[in-house]
C-alpha cells in the first residue's frame, strides 16, 4: 500500500514536461475504493469537459437522460404510425 498526501499522485505526461494530478474531490467518511477495469485490454477514456456520471451507463443498462440539448442544424423527419389490426390510434 502506497499512501500519497491529498496534494494527488503526479504522473508525467508523454514527454515528462507537465504532471496530471489525481487528487480527491471531497472529504471522505471511510475509505473508499476505486477500480479501473479494462477488460484486459488497452482503453483509451477521451475527457473533452466536465462529466458526472450517476448511472448505469454500460451498454447493458438502462441511463435516463433527464436534458438533452441539441445545437446546429435541425433534423426534420416525417414519421407515419399506422394502427396494428385490432387497435384504435
């Protein structure tokens, strides 16, 4: 076990001229702990802004999007709904 001050775990980026920090973001009530699983295999996670992720969002669950935002141009699409034998619509 390793135990680094709250100040975060410096790693050097690809050419060792900039750290990335990994520091807690709260003051914890017990120790907790965090698992990366890759799935033997190399990953790549892309972080281009802020996240919070709150819910299953694997490919098995069910995520509920309470705000979708959509920006550029408006997509417009004719739906047709036809009743199926025996339905009232």
């Amino acid at each position: 076990m390793v135990t680094i001050p709250n100040t975060g775990l410096h790693v050097l980026d690809t050419n060792a001229t900039h750290d990335l920090i990994i520091t807690p973001g709260s003051d914890l009530s017990a120790d907790r702990i965090f698992t990366i699983t890759t799935g033997d295999a190399a990953r790549t996670l892309t972080m281009t802004g802020d996240a919070t992720l709150n819910q299953d969002v694997s490919s098995t669950g069910n995520p509920a999007l309470a705000t979708l935002n959509i920006t550029g141009p408006m997509l417009s699409m004719w739906v047709q709904v036809e009743p199926m034998m025996g339905h009232k619509v």
